[in-house]
C-alpha cells in the first residue's frame, strides 16, 4: 500500500513508520521538516519526505488537494485539530483512498462518568482542543456510516517514550519531580492524589494504527481508544515510582489551590489543573476486541522506559 503520514516524524510516527516499512508499504512522510524522528531507524531511509506546513497550507485551501495528488491507498493524520481540517481533506480524499485513519485524543470525552470510559460514551469535553477532537471523530462516523467514506479515529491517552517528559505523578510535565522522588525529598500532591492519568508508550499507539489499517472491515467507521490497560492514581503512580528508585515514598497532600501556592512554573499548575479536571481513565477492551491490540507496556513500564532515557540524559538526577 501507499501510505501518507501527515506528521511521520513525532511520537508516535517513529514507531509507526518503522512498522509500516518493514510491513513492505510504500511511506510517504509529511512534516514541515523541523525535526527527526526520536529514535534512528534503517527504514527511514526508505521513507520519501515532503516538506509542508498544515496549518499554512490548510489557510491557504492547498494542503488537502497536495496530499490527494501524492496518490495514496491510505493516510495517517497525526496533525488535524480542527473540524474544518478533517473536512478539507476528506472532501479532496473521497473516492480516492481506501483509509483515512485521524489521530484524535481522549481528550474529546472530557471527565469521566462511568470509567474506565468507553469510546461511544456521552462525552463532556473541556477546552477547544477536546471539542474540535470530538468534533471530528463524530464527523468521520458519520461520514463513513452514511456516505461510505473509509475514516478510523484513534484517540491516545498520555503519550510516552524515551526523548520526552512523561506527565507525572503531579499530573503535568515537569521532570524534577521524578529527581525529588529518586532522592527520596518530600513531594507534595495535589488533593488527595487519587485523581487518575493515562499513560501509553508511542509504540501501544503504533500498533492500534497499524492494527486498523490491516483490519479494515473491523476498523472502517469506527474509534479506538489507544492507551495502556489501566490508568494510574497519582498517588499510586507516586509511590511506584518511588520503589522503582528504591525510595520510601514522602508524600504529602494539599488541596489544589494551596498546592498551587507552591509551584513555581505557571505552565505546571495548568497542566496539572487539566489532568486533574479530565483524570483519564479509559477502556481498551473495543480496541482488543476488534483490532487485536495487545499494549507491550503498562503504564508505569511505559513511564519507567521515559525516565530511564531522562536519567541518562542528565535530566532527572537519582542522587
Ligand atoms: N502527546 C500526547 O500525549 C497526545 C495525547 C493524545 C493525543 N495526541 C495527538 O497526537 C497527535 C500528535 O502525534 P504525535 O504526538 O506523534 O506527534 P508530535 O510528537 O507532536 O509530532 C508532530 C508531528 O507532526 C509534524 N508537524 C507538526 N506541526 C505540523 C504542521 N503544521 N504541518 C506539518 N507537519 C507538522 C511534526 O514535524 P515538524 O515539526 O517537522 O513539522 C511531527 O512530525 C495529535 O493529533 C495530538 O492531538 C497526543
């Protein structure tokens, strides 16, 4: 098959693509060129590259129409945030591919009611982001119940593997965190710390893309959560981690706002408002039942893997 990846060089695109590769397709990588996938691969050398930026050429009218003369079989959109994105390119795509697979998030659900969360449940997003995502998916059921358009959504949960920081046990992304829990320093959560995340190492999304495009009858018109078997507490997530160090765990409570008092980094009090406010926590049973998937990494092996690369590359430091 020939297939686009429109943003093969991120994530989930370095385990993707090698994947696909190796399958014997045909793999045409679309990025704007500013960076190389996180870990080398011999298959790369195989992957045509194409230089476009999305969101200029989505402005200008011209992306969807360059990706539809590239000729492909399938494409793989790891870049679309917008509703009006995915409907330019599924109306320049129709009639021309046998499989549209978009990246969406499990931020479309918003909070949790009944959890683990399935993907058809009610959903209540949260900020833009969630909406759009919600949005499209919802949109590409729709066009390919009613109107035959081959779409598969995918919506991963906290993406993570070696090269950059994994959310952590205070929910947001800075990495000392995990330097004050390998020195056995107190750290103090937000809450009670039993508010949820949802890890899935990049290479878990590979697969359940790759799945989808080789079972399409199961995947066409359908999404699929993309995250580990099970979501972590904070505090849970905090104390593993701490035996992982081959520390006690010191930890400490404080209710949001006066944890926030306590944080320097604005961004770090953000992210961790939103994951407390979305605390994930999703079913992956469509995914293992219709696609196959079986996740490699929990979600703590998949943290640990991340942390592991942070320590060698001085970023988290054990003592
Ligand atoms: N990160 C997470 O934890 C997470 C969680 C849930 C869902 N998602 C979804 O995952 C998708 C992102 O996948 P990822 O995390 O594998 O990617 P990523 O690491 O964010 O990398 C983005 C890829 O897209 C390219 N790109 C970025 N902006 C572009 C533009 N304007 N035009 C063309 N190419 C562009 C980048 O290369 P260049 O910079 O060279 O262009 C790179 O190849 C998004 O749809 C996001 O909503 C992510």
């Amino acid at each position: 098959m020939k297939i686009v990846i429109i943003g093969g060089t991120g994530h989930v695109g370095t385990y993707l693509v090698p994947r696909l590769v190796t399958a014997g397709h045909e793999v045409i990588s679309v990025s704007r060129g500013n960076r190389e996938p996180y870990s080398p691969h011999k298959a790369w050398d195989s992957v045509k590259r194409i230089q476009l930026d999305r969101e200029e050429e989505d402005n200008a009218g011209t992306f969807a129409g360059k990706i539809r003369d590239l000729g492909p079989d399938a494409v793989i959109d790891m870049v679309c945030f917008k509703l009006e994105s995915a409907q330019q390119l599924v109306e320049a795509l129709r009639g021309s591919v046998q499989h549209y697979l978009f990246c969406g998030s499990v931020w479309m659900h918003g909070y949790g009611v009944e959890v683990p969360t399935i993907e058809d449940q009610a959903r209540h997003p949260l900020e833009e982001y969630g909406i759009q995502k919600d949005a499209v998916d919802k949109y590409l059921a729709d066009q390919s119940k009613r109107l035959g358009f081959p779409a598969t959504s995918i919506h991963p949960g906290h993406i993570v593997g070696p090269g950059w920081n994994p959310v952590n046990p205070q929910a947001n992304f800075n990495p000392d965190v995990f330097t004050t829990i390998a020195q056995g320093k107190e750290l103090v959560l937000p809450n009670k710390g039993l508010e949820t995340v949802h890890h899935v190492h990049a290479d878990d999304v590979a697969q359940v893309f790759f799945n989808a495009l080789h079972r399409w009858s199961a995947a066409n018109g359908e999404g699929f959560h993309a995250v580990s078997a099970k979501a972590i507490t904070l505090r849970g997530y905090a104390e593993a981690m701490a035996a992982w160090f081959g520390q006690k765990a010191n930890l400490k409570y404080e209710p949001f706002e006066k944890w926030s008092e306590s944080i320097e980094i604005q961004w770090d009090i953000d992210q961790t408002k939103t994951h407390l406010d979305h605390s994930p926590n999703h079913s992956i049973e469509k995914a293992q039942s219709l696609l196959g998937y079986q996740p490699r990494y929990s979600s703590l092996q998949a943290v640990q893997e991340a942390v592991t690369w942070l320590i060698q590359a001085g970023t988290v430091k054990v003592s």
